[in-house]
C-alpha cells in the first residue's frame, strides 16, 4: 500500500454535536457563558478606553438579562467593544477561535493584565444551542467605521448575515428556546441561575421579566396619577442591579471591618450565625488570587459539604468544592476563591493538573495554618474558646494533608476534664501517656483514680478522636494513649487471693470465662471496676465496624466476629472494699449462697454501669435490686 500523509478533517456536522450535547454537563450553564461574553465585551472597551484606542462617552457600562415569556426568548445585552462583520466573521463563525485570547494577544504589549477578561476557549457561546432552536445576534461596533451587523443560526452549523439598525455600541445576543428549554427555564428559574453564578460579575447587570416589567410600569402609572390626585410627591422606579459588582475580597483587607466580613458571610452563606474568624487572601505574586476562607459555627460535621468552598474565575462563579486547588479536609470551612489564572478546562467545571495548581493549593493550605498559628499564639484563650468549632477541622486536616500536620501539630489543643486546655506537648511533659475519657460523667470513676495518679485526663469524645490518636501514636512513637479504664493502679493481690476470688464470681455469674483480678484500690473506690486493656478497646472499635457488614447468610465472612475480635474485659475487685471482704466471707461460711451470689451479680452490674459497658437487662436487673435494697431499708427504719 503506498503511504499517505494529510490533515485532519473536522466539520461542524461532526464535531458541532458533541459541543451542543456533551461539552457543558448543565444546560443552565449558557447563561453563566453569555453574560461572561457580555462582561468580556464591556472589559475590552474599558481597556481601548485607558490606551486611548476607543472614546470614552462616560455612559455607564451595563449588562441587561431580558426574558420574554409570550416569545420564548432569552436575551443578553452588553453596551461593550461590539463586533464589526468581520470580527463576527473570525470569532463566532469559526468554532473555537477565541475572539477574548485574541484580544489579549494583540495589546499584550501595551498592557500588563489581561483586563479582566474571562473567555479562553471560545466555545462558550455555543453553549447556546443546548437550550435555543435559534440564536441572533445583532451588534454595533465601538468603531465608527464599521456598520452594524445581524448575525442569525437555526442550528450553529449554517447563519446568515444580515444589516442591522441598531445605533449604539454593544452586542445584543437573542436565543429562541427550544421546547425542551421551555419546560426548564423560566423566570424564577433564570433568576437563580443568574444569582448562582453572576452575582459578583464586575459590570451592572440587570435581569427583566417583560411579563413583570409590563405589570409594574402600568401599577406605577396608576400610583403616579393617585400621586396627583392627591398632591403628593411620587418618586419613580430605579432600577437596581441584581449583583454586587465589587465582592468584598476585591477590597483591601485594611479597607474591611468585622461587620463587612460578618455581612458578607451571612448574604453568600445564608447562615444567620457569626463565622468565629476569617482568613482575607489578597495576592498578585507568583498567582492572582483574592478570597475570604470563613471558620463557621458548626452543628454537625455531616452536615452537606456542599457549596462551602465557591471558587471563581473573574468573578464569575466556576463550581464548589474544586479538589485540585480546595483539599478536601478545608470544605468544612466556607469561602470564596478567586484565581483569574485557573488552568479551567473547556467547561469550566475541573482544572488541568499542573505545577500551578499544586502551588496554589500548598498556599492556601499554608495561609489557613497561619491563621491558625497566629491566633493560638497571640490570643490562645479566643483560639480556646474556638477549639470545640474548629477541632474536627484541625484533626482531619493534620491526619490528611502531612504540611498542614507540620504546622498545627504544636497547636492543637485537648480539652481536660477540669474545661482546660493542653497541647500534645504539655501533656506528655514527662510522661509518656495520655490518659483519656469519652464521657466525664459516665466515667468519674474512673476519671478520679487516674487523677490521683497524676494525669490530666483528656476528652475525646468526636468520632474522629479513635482514628486520630491512632495517627498521633504513629506520628509520636514516644506518645501512648490510654483510656482511663485500661489501666487500674494497686496493689495486685496473690495468686490463691486471685483464684479463690475468680471460682465464687465465676460460679455467681455463671460464666466461666470472665476474669478476675484483685487489687487494693482503696476503701473510697468502687467495690469493683471493669478494666479493658487499650488493645482490647481498640479491636472492640474495629469489630463494630465489621458488625455494620454481616449479612446474615451462611457465607457471611463476618459472622464469626467472636474469634476474630474477642472481647476481652476482666472485673477487678477491690480488696480494700468492706463490701468485698464481708461479700467473700459469707461466701466461704456457706450460709447464705443464694444472697451472695445476687450480691456479687450486683457488684458486676455496677462495675459494668461505671465502666459504661451494661446493657439494658443489665440495667434493668440493677434497678430492680436496687429498689429492693431500698425497700427493705425504709422497713427497718
């Protein structure tokens, strides 16, 4: 066969399809792409305007959302740059030639910035066809020399140019809905999407519903001849844009106060609570980018995650939660991010992997545990009163992202039982374990041995405390953490003690497997306490998560968890008590056997109520000696 060499054929039949069907993952997506174009337009004459290439009429630059209901259509006006027939020619005729790059090329040298401008590839206006049957465009441009221009497509594949009478500057963009269009869009509907993602566009941009428009002039009519009637003043409608055209993170950190920066939290956000603190990112070097990162209130660290971290491109608004730039562990906090360099793809929706993006992220990450670093060191009682809001955040963070562990490990706090604070570091001073407890109330008993040994006893009570410790120790191998019950210090009794002790509560609780130690604790502790080595806990987490996975059928892999994960718990008996004493010495006259074994079953039952471990027969069997004992003393009184 003989060789062949050649180009590439592309054709609008071809590749136009899969634009329209498969470019944009959101239909609602046209209308951030067209008002990007408008804002492109009005960008690019303020930048002709400032090199003296465009005059300057002082008229206010402004972008109009009209949408008609009785025709089905959507409009976008822009008062900006214009097209002339031959620019509409090279920018909207061919697909993908961007007429905004090709704008920055040309006065690139004459200009340090990119002006603002947005569009990059130069497909977004055939974001269009997904919802129009037909879109017109009918521009004038800034030049004087050039005429006006309709620009008409049924189906983007073939147009039709035609002369316009239009007499001002700008573009006027009208797209024809499609059936389908029509059952998605309407006015409630376009309105959000314009506030989802133009609120913060930098040019004026007013959306108008004919329908209401008509209603509204003809009731101001009659309110201004009731006005007259009556003699009083009438003050006509103004009306007002529906985005802010300078967010607060375009303004310099010293130029904000504290209620800025609440205000502003509470309108993006809608949360009516205060945010705790604020990090104001405000660069130019080695990337752009500006934004507010807010340390909300929080209720539940499952609560959606979505629509925390809003990331924007120009001001326009690109998707939540983008995970090139946003590690995950930061979506507990709120923001808004604005990077005019994003490497977006064509969609705007995910970034382009590169060496940019991983030095935007590590400085992001590094201006957060800055923040952090700064509180704790020059007011560390606010950064205390902080810490139950912001204390997921900092151990989710430390376990995922090793940079931000490098930064906050000296910082992050445990609470003790006594409502202090204490760093890992003035835990451990000179000692290598930390003593914990889940609950303060459940397990005092415990809590008040430890203490008379000398520990701070801490509270981890988060879900997050049993993986985090297990990182702790991994990360420290001198730093053990042991739950308060793990340990029981006292003199240890003697063997036969400890044998003789074990055969009677065996046999009174009729199980020959439980374990029994004796130990001196004191006569004002408990009779009997439960003591679970740190191990044992541990495995006893992990079973419960294997437990969530049984299915119940006879090739369950979990079903034999028993073997797996034993659970391994032994009853300590104080020897110092005169409950055990007198307890153990009716046992061996042998006279009271019944009683006795009831007793030592209550002991048991109170052990395991200290030792938050007894299950509701056990409760119930407890009540009910209880209430007996206390019958039988009200008798005797």
């Amino acid at each position: 066969m003989s060789i062949k060499s050649g180009k590439v054929s592309v054709t609008t039949e071809n590749i136009f399809p899969v634009i329209r069907q498969w470019l944009y993952s959101d239909q609602d997506i046209f209308i951030r792409e067209f008002v990007s174009n408008c804002a492109d337009a009005v960008a690019k004459h303020k930048r002709l305007v400032d090199l003296g290439k465009a005059s300057n009429d002082n008229s206010e630059y402004r972008i109009t959302v009209t949408f008609d209901d009785d025709n089905k259509t959507i409009s976008f006006e822009d008062n900006g740059i214009g097209m002339s027939a031959d620019e509409v020619d090279k920018y909207i005729n061919q697909i993908a030639f961007s007429g905004a790059m090709d704008f920055v090329t040309k006065y690139q040298e004459q200009s340090t910035d990119k002006a603002g401008i947005i569009g990059h590839f130069g497909l977004g206006f055939y974001s269009g066809f997904m919802v129009a049957d037909s879109i017109t465009i009918d521009s004038k441009s800034f030049s004087e020399d050039e005429e006006p221009i309709i620009w008409k497509s049924d189906d983007g594949m073939e147009y039709e140019i035609l002369e316009s009478k239009r007499t001002t500057r700008g573009t006027l963009m009208t797209l024809k809905l499609s059936e389908e269009a029509i059952k998605l869009f309407d006015s409630n509907k376009i309105r959000s999407v314009i506030r989802k993602y133009c609120s913060f566009v930098p040019v004026d941009l007013f959306y108008v519903d004919l329908k209401e428009e008509a209603d509204r002039i003809a009731s101001e009519a009659k309110k201004e001849d009731e006005a007259k009637e009556k003699g009083e003043t009438f003050t006509p409608f103004v009306a007002t844009p529906i985005n802010t055209k300078t967010p607060l993170w375009t303004k310099s950190p010293k130029d904000c106060t504290d209620e800025d920066y609440k205000s502003f939290y509470h309108s993006v956000f809608q949360d009516v609570r205060d945010p705790l603190f604020w990090i104001h990112l405000n660069m130019d070097y080695p990337f752009t980018l500006q934004g507010i990162l807010y340390f909300p209130k929080t209720d539940n660290i499952y609560q959606s995650l979505e629509g925390r971290i809003k990331v924007y491109n120009h001001q326009i608004f690109v998707a939540d939660n983008i995970e090139e730039i946003i590690p995950d562990f930061l979506f507990l906090l709120r923001g808004c991010l604005d990077c005019s360099d994003l490497p977006l793809n064509v969609s705007r929706s995910a970034l382009q992997q590169d060496e940019y993006v991983k030095k935007l992220s590590s400085h992001i990450i590094r201006k957060v545990s800055d923040k952090l670093n700064e509180l704790f060191k020059k007011e560390r009682s606010i950064f205390e009163q902080y810490w139950s809001d912001i204390s997921v955040f900092v151990k989710y963070g430390m376990m995922k992202d090793e940079k931000f562990n490098e930064k906050v490990n000296d910082i992050c706090l445990f609470k003790i039982v006594d409502g202090s604070n204490k760093t890992l570091k003035e835990l451990t001073d000179g000692k290598d374990t930390v003593r914990y407890a889940k609950d303060k109330v459940t397990q005092s008993a415990y809590i008040d041995m430890a203490q008379k040994q000398g520990f701070d006893v801490v509270i981890l009570d988060e879900e997050i405390d049993n993986n985090f410790i297990s990182f702790l120790e991994y990360k420290h191998n001198d730093v053990k953490f042991m739950r308060v019950d793990a340990d029981i210090s006292g003199e240890e009794g003697d063997e036969d003690t400890k044998n003789k002790y074990q055969d009677f509560f065996r046999s009174a609780l009729s199980d020959d497997k439980i374990d029994v130690s004796v130990m001196a604790l004191g006569d004002d502790a408990l009779p009997a306490v439960i003591r679970e080595t740190e191990e044992a806990r541990r495995m006893a987490e992990m079973r419960k998560q294997f437990e969530k996975m049984r299915t119940g059928d006879e090739n369950d892999p979990y079903k034999d968890l028993d073997s797996i994960f034993p659970i391994k718990k032994d009853l300590v008996l104080n020897t110092d008590s005169p409950l055990i004493s007198r307890l153990f010495a009716l046992h061996e006259m042998g006279s009271k056997d019944e009683e006795c074994n009831r007793l030592a079953l209550h002991v048991f039952d109170q052990a395991r109520l200290a030792h938050g471990s007894l299950d509701s027969e056990g409760l119930k069997r407890f009540l009910e000696f209880n209430s007996n004992i206390l019958s039988k003393n009200a008798e005797n009184m």
